[in-house]
C-alpha cells in the first residue's frame, strides 16, 4: 500500500469542500475497506493537537467521502495554514491489535471568504 498520500488544499473560509479517495493495495486493486471506521481531523499541529476539528468523512463503495461543511469551515482561522489526516481503522479481534492507516495527508491553507464590494 503506498500510504499516505499528499493532498494540500487553499479553502475559503466558510465554503463547502468534499473530496474523495479511492484507496488501492499494493497491486493496485481496490482496497476492500469493509469494517473499517474513518476519521478526518483537521489541527493547528500535527499530531493532532488540543484546537482539533472534525470533518465529515463517511465510507461507500470502498471509497471515504470527505467533507469540510460550511459551519465547520468558518471556525477555521483565515490566515492559519492547518494539518490534516483522513485515517480508516478496523478493530482487532482478539489479541490482534486495530488497524489503522492514515490514507491521505497535508495542508489546508485558510483564505477569508470572498465577499462582494456595495455596487458590484
């Protein structure tokens, strides 16, 4: 498996943003992600730190499904540049230990939303 990836994103503060990943195993099959969990943390630091943010991040059709929803999005400081992860996990049965891979990582660069000038 060659993960994580790389990912940075410029996002306008308050916007809706998604994006998906479509993870591959080692031979470039479909990684079968049944019975897996996602997590998409969003920090000022990384690791994630005590200022965490979660994004929405569900699984369909072995795919993560990401999202940066509006009402999140405007508690993100403009001008702050944050860590993110998008991990998937599986837990352990019996004394085997979960797994967990971090499947995409990177920045996101916070840019105060756009707003239209009186007369334009």
């Amino acid at each position: 498996m060659a993960f994580p990836g790389t990912y940075n994103i410029n996002y306008y503060q308050g916007d809706l943003y998604e994006f998906n990943i479509y993870p591959k195993d080692s031979t470039g099959a479909t990684f079968n992600l049944s019975g897996y969990s996602t997590k998409f943390a969003i920090s000022t630091t990384r690791p994630a730190g005590s200022t965490t943010y979660e994004g929405l991040a569900t699984i369909s059709d072995n795919a993560v499904l990401c999202q940066i929803p509006g009402g999140i999005g405007k508690q993100l400081t403009p001008g702050t540049t944050y860590q993110y992860d998008v991990q998937i996990k599986k837990a352990g049965a019996g004394s085997s230990p979960d797994k967990i891979y971090t499947l995409l990582s990177g920045q996101i660069t916070v840019t105060a939303d756009v707003t239209r000038m009186a007369g334009d």
